[in-house]
C-alpha cells in the first residue's frame, strides 16, 4: 500500500470514527434512556480487500475501512451516515500551490420505508447524498440521487429491484440512471446454532444520459457472493464482482475479481 496509502487510510479511519461518535453522542443520550422509544440508533464497521461500487473500485484495489450510523423511527424513517477511505489515484497541485487528492468519501441519506400491510411486500423510498472532501478542485464528484426499492421475501428466497436516479452524477457527467436487481438465498444448515448461511446475487444497469455520442453510455454490472453470519459477532462475505465494459476503458478498476468482507452490525 505504501506510506501515502497508509497515511491516507489513517486520515478516512479518523474522519469515519469521528462522524459515528459524534452523531451517536447528539442522538444516543435521550434516545437510549427512553425504554420503549419509538426510535432506533444501529451500526455497522466493515473490513474489505477492495471497496467496490457498480462494478469499479474505489480504492484502486486496496483495502478499505468502513463504517456508518444509521437513526430511525418506528414509522419507517431514517437517516444515517457512512464512510469509506477511497482512492482514485487523483493527487493534484492546485493553483496556490497546495496539493489534494480523493481519501475518503462520505455518504448522508435518509428515507421512509416499510411493509405493505404486514405483508412479504417492503417498499423504500430515500436519496443519498455523495460527498468526497478534499478532492481536486473541479473535480465535480459530488453529487446526489433519490431512489426507490421494492422487494419479496417468499421465505425461500427474498428478491428485490430499485430504480436510482441522479441529476448530475459522479464527475459532472449529468443525468443518471441505476437499476439494481437482486436475490438472496438462506442456505439451511439444520443445526440451529449461532451461524447461517446465505448465498446472493445482484445485477444493474447504468445508463447515462448526457454522454457524447461516441461514448459508451451503459453499461451492466453483477456481482454473485456467499455470506456467513455468526449471531452477534460478525459477517463474513466473500463475493465476486465484474462488469461487461473493456478493461482497457477503465482502467484496470472495474475487471473481474473476488472480494472478501468482515463487517459487524451493533
């Protein structure tokens, strides 16, 4: 990784702990003391070999430490907070001589969601705002999107598809348009102890709108993974990614590979 990626790691890991403590302290003291409360403050720390998103990496292939707090309401609502250490190999002199670059990326969103009537039908409806401080001046790569998901569970499989739709995506590149469709299979193990097992699936569609016309607008990424869980201590998620665009377009981020995760929800 080197020392500037270490560097860097340590910067995002500061930023991430720092935004979980803090908003956990605004929220968790009259949160928390009510028994009862109508309100909910959940966590989650991942460990990865690669941060993945759409089918790119966003570390340039390095590790990532990962983190987020999530507040909601028993009627359906929430808002949360995630961050991430990235790398987009972008470091950059600017005009006053000072020097920046992409280390981290911080994510707020919010939503309402729900069941349709008690039934196997969920619903939700939310935007996620994108934001990576520090990065080059003109880079443009904050941006934002509203979406919406619907999904089954029929008890032997849960299914899912979403629609997300943003205004001025990543980098300016203007109006965007992602279709992730998904599916998620519990894997019996018939001894009833603390560990389960799943295997999943994911494929989307990237469209974007206000691309030139000699500029290859979409795109589909798919990722297939197995997950074990053990209750109340941690995931692990070993999983694998590709896109259908060339290597040669993008770099080396967005070919085949296998991810592993170890994330903790609390």
């Amino acid at each position: 990784m080197g020392k500037k990626g270490i560097i860097m790691n340590r910067k995002a890991f500061g930023v991430i702990t720092s935004i979980c403590m803090g908003l956990g302290l605004l929220v968790a003291g009259p949160v928390a003391a009510e028994e009862g409360s109508d309100w909910e403050i959940s966590g989650n720390v991942n460990l990865t070999n690669d941060y993945m998103y759409r089918g790119f990496s966003q570390t340039d292939g390095d590790f990532a430490i990962q983190g987020g707090l999530d507040v909601s309401h028993s009627s359906g609502f929430y808002v949360g907070v995630w961050g991430s250490n990235i790398d987009f190999l972008d470091q950059t002199i600017e005009l006053d001589g000072s020097t920046s670059s992409s280390s981290v990326e911080i994510d707020l969103y919010g939503g309402f969601g729900g069941d349709f009537s008690n039934s196997m039908f969920s619903y939700d409806v939310g935007f996620i705002y994108y934001a990576y401080p520090g990065s080059p001046k003109g880079s443009h790569y904050d941006f934002y999107e509203f979406g919406a998901t619907l999904g089954a569970d029929f008890g032997l499989a849960s299914v899912s598809i979403g629609a997300w739709w943003s205004p001025d995506f990543f980098g300016g590149i203007g109006d965007s348009l992602y279709i992730p469709i998904g599916i998620e299979i519990p894997i019996p193990l018939g001894n009833g102890g603390p560990v389960s097992l799943s295997t999943s699936a994911n494929v989307a569609f990237n469209k974007y709108f206000d691309l030139g016309p000699l500029e290859d607008d979409t795109y589909i990424n798919w990722d297939i993974g197995l997950t074990v869980s053990l209750e109340d201590w941690f995931d692990v998620d070993l999983r694998y990614y590709d896109t259908d665009l060339p290597t040669m377009d993008c770099k080396g981020i967005c070919d085949s590979r296998f991810v592993v995760s170890v994330s903790r929800s609390f």
